[in-house]
C-alpha cells in the first residue's frame, strides 16, 4: 500500500512543481520584457488549450472509470474477506488501482484547466486595463 500512496504522491508532487516552474517563468518573462508577456500568455494559454483536445478521449475514459468504480457494488468484498477469496479480492484491488490512476489523471487534467483559466483571465485583465488606458488618452 505505501508504493501506491508514494507513487501518487510523487507523481502529483512532480505535476505541481512543473505547474508552479511555468507560471513562474512566465511571469519572469513578462516582468524582463512586457512588451512580449500578453503574446507568451496567449501563447502558452492556445498551447494549454491544445493540450486538453488532445487529451478529451483520455480524460472522458479515466471520468468512465471513477464513475465505475463509485457504482460497483463493493457488498461482495466482505464476502471475499470471510471465504479468503484470493481472486475476487486482487481483482477488486486491481480495479481500486485504475480508479486511482484515473482520478489522479483527472486532477491533473483540472490543474491544467485551471492553469489556462488563470491565463485567460489574466489575458481579460489586460485587455481592459488597455480598453481603460486608451479610454484616458
């Protein structure tokens, strides 16, 4: 059990790190050159975009599986228990190990929803505060 959980958590520890590196990067760029920054966001934000189409057949299965895995009747595994049930248990574990991986792989892909969102939201914040200043001109 402690490989599944260390695992996990080192993969989701990884996606994290690589999530906050990016951002930071970028707002560095945008701090270094901000004439270039609005172009990296929208550049980055069409690449996050990209990403999650490529990704939508992937994520619509590991959402079928969670979603199998919530509706399975877990009523035999006590059952599995009593008689020692060798086969019904490892095939119950087997399951639990791919709704895992789903929902993880699902975390992931909201953490690159909400990255993009971020982005865009950051890309709505210029484009009115640039509607504002030619307002003032």
């Amino acid at each position: 059990m402690n490989d599944t959980i260390a695992r996990f958590s080192l993969l989701l520890r990884g996606r994290m790190q690589a999530l906050h590196e990016r951002v930071e990067a970028l707002d560095l760029r945008s701090k270094l050159n901000p004439d270039r920054a609005e172009d990296e966001v929208r550049e980055h934000a069409q690449a996050l975009a990209a990403l999650s189409c490529r990704h939508k057949a992937a994520q619509d299965a590991a959402h079928a599986e969670v979603t199998r895995w919530a509706e399975d009747a877990h009523s035999d595994v006590a059952q599995w228990k009593t008689r020692r049930d060798a086969n019904g248990l490892a095939a119950h574990a087997d399951r639990a190990d791919r709704a895992a991986q789903a929902a993880f792989e699902l975390a992931i892909a909201s953490l690159q929803r909400a990255e993009l969102v971020m982005l865009q939201a950051w890309l709505a914040r210029s484009d009115a505060e640039a509607a504002n200043r030619a307002k003032a001109a």
